[in-house]
C-alpha cells in the first residue's frame, strides 16, 4: 500500500492551510472529486468539498472565502469562470482575498476555452491540464504567460478489488467492458459533420484532411495535423477560429477511433455501455449494448470493473493515461489500450496490457485473447496490479498542482 511518507513534501507545504474543491453536483464531477480526495488524504492535505447549483449565483462558495485557512480554491473546467456571488464575480472576490484559484480542464483546451468569458485577465488564476500536449496547446494558441501545470489523478477508490486471486478473477462474468460514448463535446458525428460543411471551403477541405490524417496517429498532438493542412493551404487562422476547427479535429476523431472499436467489438461477447450505440453495429452484435444510467453512471462503472475481466479504453490526448484504464488496473482487470506514447511507456504488449492500433487487426487479437483465454489474460491482469499502488502513475503530477496553490 502506498504510505503518506511518501508525500510529506506536500504536507508540509499546506501545513495549516485548507484546499476547497467546488464543483456542479453532477455524478461526473462527484467521481472526479471522490479520486482528488484520495490523493489528499494520502498526502495529508486539509480540504473541503462545496457542491453547487448549476446556475451562474453560488452563494455556496462565500464558505471558502469566508475561512481563514483557504489557501486556494480548485473548480473543473469553466464552473468557476461563470460563478457570481449577487452582482459580483467570485474570482474577483478571492483576488482580494489573496486566493488563487485553479481551473482544471479535464478536456482538449480548443474545446473549454471558448466558454471561458469573465476572469481571462485575472491575475489569481492558474490552469492545470490532463496531458502535455493540452498544456501546449493552451500556451501556443490561448495564454503564453499563464502559471499552469499537468497533473492527473486517475484511481478512483471504487474500483479497487481486494480478492486478486486466479479463481476470483475466472468466475467474473464479462470479459470485457468498453466504456464509450460517442456523443462529444461539439456534438454527435452527424452534427459535427454539419458544422464543417458552414466553413468556407478551403477551410473546410483542411480540416476534412486533417481529420483524415489524425486517426490513426498514436504519438503526436492531433492538432499538428490542421496545422500542417492549414499549411499547405497558407490559411493563417486566428486563436479563435483555430479553437473551433481544431476542436472538429479532436471531436471527429474521437467519433471515428470509438466506432471502430464498436465495429471490431460488436463481434465478442463484451459488454458495450455508450449513449448512442450505432444502429448498424447492434442489430447482428454478439456483444451487448448498454445505455440507461445506471449502466453509464461513473460510480456505477467503477464498481463493475471487479465483475471484468478487461476494460478497454481509449486517451483524451496520446500522452495521457485515461482514468477508466487507471481504474481497470486497480480492480485487477487486464487494460486493453491504444499503442500511444503514454501507454507504450507505462506497459509491454502482452505482458503487463494489451495494446491496439487502428490500422490492423491487433484490437481484434487483444478482445479474442480476453474472451477465449481467460488464464492467460490474468497473467497480464496480475503483472500489471502492481501499478495500482504506484504514487506516480495514480497522482502524476499533483505535486505541480500544489505548487499552484501558492500565491
């Protein structure tokens, strides 16, 4: 198990001071603050959790302005950004009480940024991201000078099996889980597709290229793909405009990557939890489709993962490990995952995961090997618990975080 020695540098830094996590009560949120808390107490870090009501008033949040022992107040996405305490902006209320306030953008910046629109200039105000390439992204096409860091914590307590023997592992009944929506930030694909026929048409064709392009690359940011169509084309776009068709290429290819998993896994008899299961793929599917909330519900996946056998996913960014594969390794569960650079440098093929491309046929050997070899798919399912207990792998980062939390 992991020890709280291993974080006394934290603790020490916070020594006496108090951490407010603030967010919309919504189940999502809920499971994202249940991981942070973890690392928290590990850390030994004071904190206190606020919900709010989704409307732009949140009188709730005058608590942590009112302690003397705030020493920073953390918010998902853009919640903060648009909270008002009467007729006045929250994060103005906290500049004057020295309180930095961090904004963690749990997706591709060219998606968040366009809904930020009253603290841009703040100076209380930091970023952290989930992966490097966001973190570039932000400093290239929205904030050079902005204090920012990359942290994720991706193990939620839920998940964890205590039972990692070889016969528990053979009586779970699903041989895999894949956890995938397909409707995206910007929409479905259907209405992605239509926002890109609006553009002019140069623009248009860079953006299909890029698109085209970015399927199948598992080592670079997506977004060098419009850059190099944008390019070739001399179309120099402004920051704004940039977000919109860069956050196209990072939603359509999402669409595309989760698809073609559902067209390959349709075949297997796995377990499919999506909001919109394409219709071509479930009328002859050996796999069974799930959608209702109590299938798609955060809590409720994690819980489930102890049931699997394996739980394949795929990244936000490719140099990021995404929580749900974080958690299949804490409940004992075999990560089926892109090849990624992330992934390639956390685990080996066939020995500690199993790694799939786009453009061959190696996600089909991956869901062939947990469905019909089940013995075989634990020796990698136990080579891999290891790093359920890994302070680095389950909080990369969050020492970062901390240091923003100092004025």
């Amino acid at each position: 198990m992991i020890t709280s020695s291993v974080f006394r540098t934290a603790a020490r830094r916070l020594f006496g001071h108090k951490l407010y996590v603030c967010h919309v009560a919504h189940e999502n949120d809920r499971a994202s603050t249940q991981t942070l808390a973890e690392y928290f107490r590990l850390a030994n870090v004071k904190y206190a959790t606020i919900e709010f009501n989704p409307s732009g008033q949140r009188p709730e949040l005058q608590a942590c302005l009112d302690d003397r022992g705030t020493v920073a107040v953390i918010g998902y996405n853009s919640q903060l950004d648009h909270s008002w305490i009467g007729d006045r902006k929250f994060i103005a209320l906290a500049a004057e009480r020295g309180i930095p306030v961090i904004q963690w953008i749990f997706d591709h910046p060219s998606l968040r940024w366009p809904e930020f629109a009253h603290n841009l200039d703040a100076a209380n105000v930091r970023y952290v991201f989930v992966s490097h390439f966001c973190e570039q992204y932000f400093r290239r096409y929205v904030a050079p000078e902005a204090r920012t860091a990359v942290a994720c914590c991706v193990i939620n307590p839920l998940s964890r099996a205590d039972d990692l023997s070889q016969d528990a592992f053979l009586r779970r009944d699903i041989p895999c889980l894949i956890p995938l929506n397909l409707r995206r930030i910007g929409g479905t694909a259907e209405e992605l597709d239509a926002r890109i026929r609006e553009l002019e048409p140069r623009l248009a064709d860079a953006v299909r290229e890029a698109i085209a392009a970015a399927r199948h690359d598992l080592d670079n940011p997506l977004v060098l793909h419009l850059e190099a169509a944008l390019a070739r084309r001399g179309i120099e776009l402004p920051n704004k405009t940039m977000h919109v068709c860069a956050s196209m290429v990072e939603d359509m290819t999402h669409v595309w990557r989760r698809r073609r998993i559902f067209e390959v896994a349709a075949r297997f008899p796995v377990l499919i939890q999506t909001d919109l299961p394409p219709p071509e793929f479930v009328a002859s599917a050996v796999a069974t489709f799930r959608t209702t909330p109590e299938w798609t519900d955060p809590a409720a996946t994690f819980a489930r993962m102890k049931s699997c056998r394996s739980v394949a996913s795929v990244s936000l960014t490719n140099d990021m490990v995404h929580d749900r594969t974080a958690n299949a390794i804490n409940a004992g569960c075999v990560a089926i995952v892109e090849a990624n650079v992330a992934y390639r440098r956390w685990f080996r093929h066939g020995e500690t995961a199993l790694l799939f491309r786009y453009d061959d046929d190696s996600l089909e050997r991956c869901l062939d090997l947990v469905c019909h070899r089940p013995g075989q798919a634990y020796e990698i399912a136990r080579r891999s618990t290891p790093l359920r207990d890994d302070p680095t792998f389950r909080f990369s980062g969050c020492g970062d975080l901390l240091t923003l939390a100092q004025w």
